[in-house]
C-alpha cells in the first residue's frame, strides 16, 4: 500500500504522539486515587463530557472501519451510521441524568456500580462486569487494528511493526493517566475532527468529480451499492438501524463518561451538541468511502489490498499534506482516546467489579491493580483482532452488539422503568452474552448464519429486552427486594 512519503505528514503523527506522551504524564500527576483512574474525580464539565462522547462513540469504528464498510457495502452503511447520530442523544434523555444522581448519591464509579447498587445482589453486578470485560476485548480489537493500519500506512512499515509502535504509546498513555487521559484527547480530537471532516468531504466530492458523477459511476457499475439497502440487503440494514439506535444506548465508553459529570444540571444541551457534532463527523466516514469506490471503478485509483484501507489511501493521494497530517493525527487520538476508555472498563470489571461481586471487596492496591490489569486487556486485544480478522467496523459491530444486549435492557430501561427486577436483569444479561458470542461463532465458522443477513448482535438485543420485559412482568419483585430511596428518587427525576 502507499504510504506517507511527506516530512510533513510524518512531522503531524511524531508530535502527536509525543503529546501523547505528555497527556499521560500530565494525566498521572492528576490521578492519586482509583476515582481520578476510573471516572476522572468526578471534574469535568458539561463540553468535555459532550465532545468526548461523541469522539468515543466515532472513533478507529467510524474514522477507519466506517469508509471501509461504505467502500465495500455502499449504502447498507447510512443505516448505521444515522442510527447511532440518533442514539447518542437517547442515551442522554434516557441514562445521562439518572447515572449522574447516583454517582452524587453513591460511590459510583462503574456500570456494574450503578446496577448493583439499582438491583441488589451480586449476581447483576458479577454479569454486567463480564459482559463488559468480554465487550472490550471485541471493541478494543477493533481500536487496535485501526492504529496498526493508520501507522502503516504513515510510516510504511508492516502491520506487526506498526501495531508494535502503537501499542507501546497507548500502553504507556493509557496505563499512567487512566480514564482522565483519554478524556482530554477525546476533546482536544473532537473539535479537531468535526472541522477536519467538512474539509474532508468537499475534497472527496471534488476529487471524484462531484455527487452526480459518484451516482451515476456507481449507478452504472454497481446500483445495489448506493441503492437504499446497499450490497447487503434489507435485513442486514434494519437490524443495524436497530442495533445502532436503540443500542447506542448502551455502549459503556459513552455512558459513563456520565457518571464524571460535576454537576447533573450541566446535561441540559449535551444531548443535542454530541448528536449534532457526530452527524458532521459522519461526514468523513461516508463520502471518503463513496469517493473511493467510484474512484476505483473508473480506474483512476488502483483497486485497494483491503477496504479498511480506503481512508489512509485517500488521505495519501486527495488530499493536501497540511489537512492529511491533522486528519491522520486526529485518526490516531481518535482511536487511542477510545482504546483508553475500553481499557479503563476492562481495568474497572477485572479489579473491581468482578471481586466485590465474588469475595465482596475489591482487589488490594486498586490503582496500581488496573494498571497491570490494563497492560494485560492490551495484549489480550491484540491477540482477538489478529484471530478475528474482520473488517474493523464489523469487528466494531460485534462489539457493539455485546454491550448493547446486556446494558440496554439492565441500565437504559431498567433505570426507568420500577417493575424491572434483578432476575430479570441476571437472565437478560446471561443470555445477551450466550446467543451473541454462539451465533457469531457459529457464523464465523460456516455452520450457522442467521436468515437475511440479520445481524448477531440485533437478535441478541432483542433476546434480551424480550427476556427483560417478561421476567419482570410474569415473575414481579420477591418477597424482600426492594429499591433502595436515592434509586427510587433517581427514577422520579
């Protein structure tokens, strides 16, 4: 593949991530406790938390893996992406003021926090962690195979090498400074990417020549691709619609960036600024994808080794250097602030969810345990997404679709809903887990797919809110189970 032969280029990726040394020593002399590691003390304000939401929520996925899958799949692509724009401010409305009033009323500092102390038990909080735990290792195989092909292709070495160098910095980033680290990259990238991908589209257009001459390319060479479903078909579509939507709700790196909130007062526009901004950011994700595939097809760029590479090729060869710099450092925070926050719930479910909820305390030393436990998810990570070796949005999908079945039911509805119990909550989660990881496996070795192209992770979803609904409902609460008052107020809000 090319790769970037510019000084120019290589200067904007050296200095970021030397900043990003920075940014974790900076991070590191803020962070003495296990709250400043894992909900960053509880300080940040309401454009912080707005910003990096929606610059998780985008990230290696949608920076990287979102061209790929437009460049491979055309419009089957918008059903995602739309969705989540819509499912990022229903994930405010829905857990951000609930979330935030009890992390003030609580020790908070987790998902499995939050459905502990709404539900009882240690059984809800024993399965949300390994949800969690087991969700991460999917999605942060997905960040971790973006920085590999971002660097490859600005260095020009080979994967292993470029993974190599890029796990060495965000293990170094995300080890010393934990959750506050990746917050501030995930602000400082935001409002460097929602101007970059306006840029980004208007040379994408005009390098393939303008809207009409990518419609009627594509329209003469491929109509299924830009037709409303795309290459893969009505049902494939609508469950990611569903999936994306509904199943923003329950993606952990964007909702606990709730519980860091100082003042639950400040949620008011968040909403609105998060779902807007990632509507602008979607921008890059599909007209580089639609560019490249039109530009392939009229023979003008050589067909790509892979479509998760159509965004550094494009960058490369359409772009000015200044704009493919910024875009190509701003890919790099991206991925590395979102693979930060994966690793700090990874850390979070491995030293302190898991224990309290088997022995009834944490691990001893929480702060220096999550660090360790944080190396350990990296390596971990790295070895799924070599085994996996999916495009990076459907590994992004797979993961997605493991959060959203156990968190969307347990937390989302759960949070608003009085009737929900803790046997509900315990058999939605256990089963979200099983028939999302059988079926994928069962596809991924060609013994079992669902009909249609129905995605995994949409029938796990909705296995689970089914279950949710009808436990709570043909069981009720037993006799002794009860809320706790601030859970009560929390819901009444």
């Amino acid at each position: 593949m090319p790769f970037a032969d510019s000084p120019l280029i290589l200067a904007c990726v050296v200095i970021y991530l030397g900043a990003c040394f920075g940014i974790g020593i900076w991070a590191m002399g803020r962070t003495h406790t296990i709250a400043d590691f894992f909900v960053a003390g509880r300080t940040l304000g309401p454009l912080v938390v707005a910003v990096a939401t929606m610059s998780s929520i985008m990230s290696g996925f949608g920076f990287v893996g979102g061209p790929g899958l437009v460049f491979e799949s055309g419009s089957s692509s918008l059903w995602m992406t739309f969705a989540a724009t819509i499912g990022m401010p229903l994930s405010w409305i829905l857990v951000g003021k609930r979330l935030c009033l009890l992390a003030e009323a609580r020790e908070v500092l987790s998902l499995p926090d939050a459905v502990a102390l709404r539900y009882g038990g240690r059984a809800p909080r024993l399965l949300m962690a390994l949800a969690i735990l087991l969700g991460v290792l999917g999605y942060l195989g997905t960040q971790v195979m973006a920085i590999g092909i971002v660097l490859q292709a600005v260095l020009g070495v080979d994967l292993p090498l470029a993974l190599a160098i890029g796990l060495g910095v965000l293990a170094f980033y995300s080890i010393a400074g934990g959750i506050m680290a990746g917050v501030y990259t995930d602000l400082f990238q935001g409002v460097l990417m929602i101007g970059a991908s306006v840029a980004v589209f208007f040379y994408a257009v005009s390098a393939a020549g303008g809207m009409t001459e990518i419609s009627r390319t594509l329209w003469q060479t491929d109509p299924e691709l830009i037709g409303p479903w795309g290459t893969r078909g009505s049902m494939t579509a609508l469950s990611w619609y569903l999936l994306f939507g509904l199943g923003g709700v329950g993606q952990p790196h964007a909702i606990t960036k709730f519980l860091m909130l100082r003042d639950v007062r400040q949620l008011r526009w968040g909403a609105l600024a998060a779902g807007a901004g990632y509507a602008v950011l979607s921008l890059l994700w599909m007209s580089i994808g639609l560019a490249m595939r039109t530009l392939v097809e009229r023979g003008v760029q050589p067909p790509l080794e892979s479509p998760d590479l159509a965004a550094p090729v494009f960058l490369l060869a359409y772009t000015p250097e200044l704009l493919a710099g910024v875009v190509f450092a701003g890919l790099l925070a991206a991925v590395m602030s979102t693979a930060d926050s994966f690793l700090n719930l990874g850390a979070a479910a491995i030293v302190r969810d898991i224990p309290i909820a088997i022995t009834g305390r944490p691990l001893k030393r929480e702060l220096l345990g999550s660090r360790i436990a944080t190396g350990a998810l990296l390596l971990a990570s790295a070895l799924f997404a070599v085994y996996m070796k999916s495009l990076i949005a459907l590994l992004g999908t797979f993961g997605w679709g493991t959060f959203a079945a156990a968190i969307v039911p347990s937390v989302a509805i759960g949070l608003n809903w009085k009737r929900a119990t803790a046997a509900a909550c315990t058999v939605s989660i256990a089963a979200g887990l099983v028939v999302n990881f059988v079926f994928e496996l069962l596809a991924r070795h060609g013994i079992y797919a669902l009909p249609g192209g129905f995605n995994v992770g949409c029938f796990a979803l909705l296995t689970s809110l089914a279950l949710f609904v009808g436990v709570s409902l043909v069981f009720g609460k037993p006799e002794g189970e009860t809320t706790p008052p601030e859970v009560t107020a929390a819901m009444e809000v």
